[in-house]
C-alpha cells in the first residue's frame, strides 16, 4: 500500500463501458500525480483488496460472497468487538479494527457499509490514499456523500444490492441473480460492475437524480410487500387464520401473481372481482373490512383504485362498472 499522498507505481486501470467490461492494460503514475482509479497489482491475481467499514448484516454478506468469488478480503473496521469477531469468522484471514482508518492500510477498495445516516460522518473521518476507491452500500444516497473523504487520486462510488438482508445464509443465495444498482466515478464503474458479475448478480446504472425513486420502489418490493402481508393477515382473522396459516394459504397466491407478471406484465398479471367488474363482491368485501379489519380499509381501497386503472387499461371494465366502483371506493375510504 502507497504511503499518505503517493501513487503505486504500477496500476491496472479499469476505464472500459460496463457493456463490454473489458479491462485496458497497465499504466505508469506518477508519484503524487491525479490519475483515474486503478487497484494496485496484487501479489496473487492483480485484484484490488476489499476491505469493509461496518461488519452488519450487509457488511458480513458481501463480504463473504466477495471472498468466495475469489476476491481477497482483507479487512474490517466495527466498534462493535462482537460484530468484529463474527465478520473474522466468517471471512477467515480479515483482520479486524476498531477505527475505520485503520483499515486503509489493507485495502485498495473500501466498502462503507453503516447506516445511512452515519455514512456522510464515516467517510468526513477517513483520508484516503491515493489510489484508493471508497464505496458505499446505500440504495437512497448517492456517491457524492462521500466527496468529504476524497483527495487527489481517490474515487468514490455506490453499490447497492436489491437483496432482502434478514438471514445471512439466505441473503447469500438471494445474491445470486439479484441486481445491483451501481453508480459514481466513469472509471470506478466497470470495477463495480465486474464485482457484481462475480456474485452471480446483474449490474444495472442509474439515470442522475433517479436514486432516491429507485429506492423508493425497492422499500415498496420489500418492506412494502410485508406491510401488505401484515394487512392480509389482520383481514384473515375473521377467517379463523392465525399469521401461520395466512402465510401459508396467501403466499402462494402472490407468488404466482407475481411470476404471472414477471412471464405477462403487470396488466397482463391482473385477475379477479375488480378485472370483472364484480361490484356486489366488492361491496362484501369493504363492509367485511370494516368490521373486521377497518385499519385495513384505507390500503385495499388503495390497492382496488390501481386494478381498476389497469382493468381500463385492458378494455375489460365498462366506464359504468368503473364509476359504481370508484363510488363505493369513495364512499368506503372517509
């Protein structure tokens, strides 16, 4: 690793499109001098060292995952001694720090994976050698909160895997053909890009200014998708299903509206009363929901205005089934 305010002498520098993800060959930098980014010819196989800023559940899954696809991890920093000795058992060889700077000394490529409301903190505390890549995890920030720790030489970038990361072995599984939107420095990308190939994992760049909606749409498919299996299981109560059984009866229904999406489209996927015009079923339905389930009115009436918009889209709902059920949409939501 290069001392404070030296390059390497030798780099591989990454500066293709992410199409092609072709590599360009070595370049010479001269000491101190600004230059792309470019990871140092390692001892073993010219990869960059990864090392990681927070040992969570994103941390430790990445990690891993990085390690064996034949990445070499080298380090990590977490104030927590617990959390520290768990990420070293799991990446075999890490070492393992209190303070984040310390790990710069072990690594070309540095993965800030804290909450994101530490991330901007996290990074105004380093000082990066040049050289050096700093990466952040957050699907809602972009990579310019971490302009605070750049220096001459430095890059900056964001990698955020569209992974549910509740379970560390199935996070893990989960990676494997997920998407992983990628942002910051041209010549950082195509770096970011080939990590994300090497997981299994599909990288995708996003428009400036898109982040926070892409976010947005990501906490809906997930967070979002358990709130509305919360809302199912309260209205099966009054069917005599406990949570248990709710899952297990309505969870393969989503899943094969669901696929039917992924193989038709949205419009394409819609079934049921409303794509019929059933108005009497709706009406059953909301008077069950208020009795039963009121806090659950407001999000099925919700969810019915959207069936009802694709349903017209299709040319399958007369404009008058349409008018009686936004009427008893209205009626039921004040």
């Amino acid at each position: 690793m290069p001392a404070a305010g030296r390059a390497c002498s030798t780099w591989e520098v990454y500066a293709s499109p992410i199409p092609d993800n072709e590599r360009v060959h070595d370049l010479e930098g001269a000491p101190g001098a600004p230059h792309p980014h470019a990871k140092m010819a390692a001892e073993d196989d010219g990869r960059p060292r990864l090392a990681f800023i927070g040992a969570g559940r994103v941390g430790d899954a990445l990690a891993v995952a990085f390690a064996r696809a034949g990445w070499r991890v080298t380090a990590v920093a977490s104030r927590d001694e617990g959390r520290r000795a768990r990420f070293a058992a799991l990446v075999p060889g890490a070492r393992a720090f209190a303070e984040p700077q310390a790990v710069l000394d072990d690594a070309d490529l540095v993965f800030l994976t804290v909450p994101d409301d530490a991330i901007a903190g996290v990074a105004a505390s380093l000082h990066l050698y040049s050289g050096q890549g700093l990466v952040h995890t957050s699907g809602a920030l972009p990579a310019s909160v971490l302009s605070v720790a750049m220096a001459a030489g430095t890059s900056a970038g964001g990698f955020h895997p569209l992974v549910a990361f509740a379970d560390h072995d199935q996070a893990l599984v989960d990676l494997a053909g997920s998407t992983v939107a990628v942002e910051g420095d041209e010549s950082l990308l195509p770096l970011l890009a080939e990590l994300a190939e090497s997981i299994g994992a599909r990288p995708v760049t996003l428009p400036e200014g898109g982040k926070t909606a892409y976010h947005a749409a990501a906490m809906m498919a997930a967070g979002g998708l358990v709130g509305l299996l919360d809302a199912i299981a309260s209205v099966a109560q009054a069917a005599g299903l406990d949570e248990r059984m709710a899952i297990a009866v309505y969870a393969p229904l989503a899943r094969q509206a669901l696929a039917n999406a992924e193989r038709m489209g949205i419009d394409g996927a819609l079934t049921g009363p409303l794509l019929r015009g059933d108005i009497g079923t709706l009406r059953g339905h909301l008077e069950a929901l208020a009795q039963h389930a009121p806090s659950a009115v407001a999000l099925y009436v919700e969810v019915a205005r959207r069936e009802v918009a694709i349903a017209r889209r299709r040319g399958e709902l007369t404009e008058d089934h349409a008018a009686q059920i936004e009427r008893l949409l209205a009626a039921a939501n004040r």
